[in-house]
C-alpha cells in the first residue's frame, strides 16, 4: 500500500498540477508541499500543522482527506517524535533569556531618556570628581630636588639661633 506522501505526489500529478500550483490553490508553502511528498515530516513543529495541510492537500486534489488522515495518523505513530504532543513550555531557558524578556517588557520611549539623563549625571559627577582631586594636589608634589643643596657637613651656612633677651 502507498504512502500518505506517494498517494498525494500522484494525485497530484494525475490532475496535472505541479507543486507550485498547489502552493497557490492551498496557501501552503511549497517547501512544505515537497517535504509532504518526501514525506519529512520532521520539518514541521508539530503534527496539527502536517495534519492541517494533508487534509488541505488531500482536498485540492480529489482525495477522501478522512481515510488520508487515518493512514497518516498510523505512519505519524511510528516517528518517536510526532508520535507525543509536543511541549507546551519549551525549552528550559537560561538567565539571558529572562533578562531579555524583561527588557523587551520596558517602554522604550521613557526608559531611553532616562537612560541618557542618567548617563549624563554620571559623567559630570564623574569629571567634577576627577576635577576637585586634581585642585586638591600638591602642585609641588611632583618636583624634583632643587639646584641649591647644602652640605650637610658645612654649618658655617647656617644662621645662629637667636638669643632670648
């Protein structure tokens, strides 16, 4: 007995329609069409969507779409991947994914502003701090030894102390 896949390919060829006329006549694309027929059914997410576009495929072409969704149903059971309902939660997501969802959530037209004006704040506290520690420095405190340095042994040079009267 055919395939779902080898009975549509036929029926359609026998009405004398290629795969893009189908793809017209069902609103289906045709990559969709051709995994049909080569029967991929792994290319779609779940199995309502191949179900949805059998029947659809087995109309346009004359087909009985109940007996056609009987057989696919028995040939889908043998796949262990059509064969369970597909999950309702998706993948488990990661920390990126959370943060991304909470970002898409924000109202990009007041947080934009704010982001800015609170950039902006940042770099003038930033600058008046970098400014107010360079006036706080020693201007001195980077030279070096001066031309003129007495002898540490020599104390002619020095001034007498003072008497008290």
């Amino acid at each position: 007995m055919p395939t779902v896949s080898e009975r549509l390919k036929e029926a359609r060829e026998a009405s004398g329609l290629d795969v893009h006329q189908i793809a017209e006549i069902t609103k289906i694309k045709t990559e969709h069409i051709r995994a049909i027929e080569n029967g991929e059914f792994e290319v779609f997410t779940a199995p309502i969507y191949i179900r949805g576009f059998v029947r659809t495929y087995a109309r346009t072409v004359k087909l009985n779409d109940e007996e056609i969704l009987k057989q696919l149903a028995d040939e889908l059971s043998h796949s262990q991947k059509l064969s369970e309902p597909p999950s309702l939660t998706g993948p488990a997501r990661g920390p990126i994914d959370w943060i991304m969802y909470q970002l898409s959530k924000l109202n990009w037209r007041v947080m934009a502003p704010l982001l800015g004006i609170t950039l902006l704040a940042l770099i003038f506290i930033g600058s008046y701090r970098v400014y107010k520690s360079v006036q706080a420095r020693d201007p001195l405190a980077d030279l070096g030894p001066g031309l003129y340095q007495a002898d540490p042994d020599d104390y002619s040079n020095t001034a007498p102390i003072p008497k008290s009267p």
